[in-house]
C-alpha cells in the first residue's frame, strides 16, 4: 500500500487513513484517505481515484460554476474575494444540506453558521485576519478557518483564521483522537495490511 499521507492532488491534501472500502464483492479492499481540501472541507477519496485524477477538490471545483452563475452579491468567482466567498459557501453547505457527503459530522450534529449573511461574513473576516493573498501562495500556506471549539458552530466567537497547513494538522490530530481514543493526538502505528 502506497502511503499517501502528506501528499496533494489538485485541492486536496492527504491527512490521514481512513477505512478501508470493500469492493468486488467482498474479494478486494480499496485504500481510502482522509483529504483536506483548500477551502476547508474534510472528504474521504480512495488512492485510486486521487492518483488518476479523478477526484481533486471536496466538490467544490463543481459548486463554483453554480456558484458563479447564480452570484447576484458581486464577489463573483472571477475577481478577489472569490475564495472567500466559496469559503462562506461550503461553510452552508456543510451546516444546512442534508445530502451533503459529510453533513452527519456538521449539521447534523447541530453544527451552524452564525454568520447572518455573506456580507457580515466578508466583513468579519477582514476585521479578523482574512486578507487577499497573491495566487501563488503555496498551498500550506493558504488561510483557513477554524473553529476554535469544534463542538460549536461558525461564528464570530468560535472561528479564527490559520494557515492551511495548521488546519490539516489539528484535523490530523483531532481524527486519531476520535478514531483511537489517543489523547495525545498522535497517531498509534498500526501494520498496513490493505491493497490497492
């Protein structure tokens, strides 16, 4: 099994294994990896469909053309504050659709965006450390947000802004913690047994 943690595909960034899926009828497994994708949100993907390409964001990439196209506030995907405003979007996403890949872990348990609209958001995250950065930014070094307790909801209290590296790693660490019951938060040495 080829180690993935670490590694960047498109727009995300591998932090962790995750359980492995049973395919063909139960003969094989597939790997699957925990990813953190630029904007923010967590998604699990198989080695398989990371390596070929097939998956490079959460679904972001996606929601952009919608959201480019039903955009009436005038932070357009095509000028600076797109990022933020994608930001602000999945953030919804996350807290308020029931279809949405990983809304158990946010909305469902009762996780929710405080911020009143988009407008108090942008206004919010300027005022907070939010700033434009140039595009050639690396990655890690991209800002994200963070709720500082994870058992509340987006709001100004609970949300700060920190790189995109730091955020994988408290994502990293607050996953083996819940998966192992390691308070430490660092990750138990277990024997790779799964195939590609």
């Amino acid at each position: 099994m080829i180690n993935e943690i670490g590694n960047t595909y498109g727009r995300l960034t591998v932090v962790s294994k995750a359980k492995s899926k049973v395919t063909n009828g139960g003969k094989s497994r597939l790997a699957m990896w925990v990813c953190v994708c630029e904007c923010g949100m967590t998604v699990t993907v198989s080695g398989h469909d990371l390596r070929r390409g097939n998956t490079q964001s959460c679904g972001c990439m996606r929601r952009e053309h919608l959201l480019e196209a039903n955009t009436t506030h005038g932070d357009s995907m095509r000028n600076r504050f797109a990022r933020l405003y994608r930001i602000w979007a999945n953030i919804n996403t996350r807290c308020s659709n029931p279809n949405f890949v990983e809304f158990e872990s946010y909305g469902g348990k009762g996780i929710k965006n405080e911020f009143e609209s988009y407008p108090a958001f942008k206004e919010w995250a300027y005022a907070n450390g939010y700033y434009d950065q140039p595009e050639d930014t690396p990655k890690r070094e991209m800002l994200s947000i963070d709720r500082i307790d994870p058992s509340k909801g987006y709001s100004p209290e609970n949300c700060r802004w920190i790189s995109h590296g730091e955020n994988a790693k408290r994502r990293n660490v607050d996953y083996w913690s819940k998966q192992h019951g390691n308070p430490s938060g660092s990750p138990k040495r277990t024997r790779a047994t799964t195939t590609e």
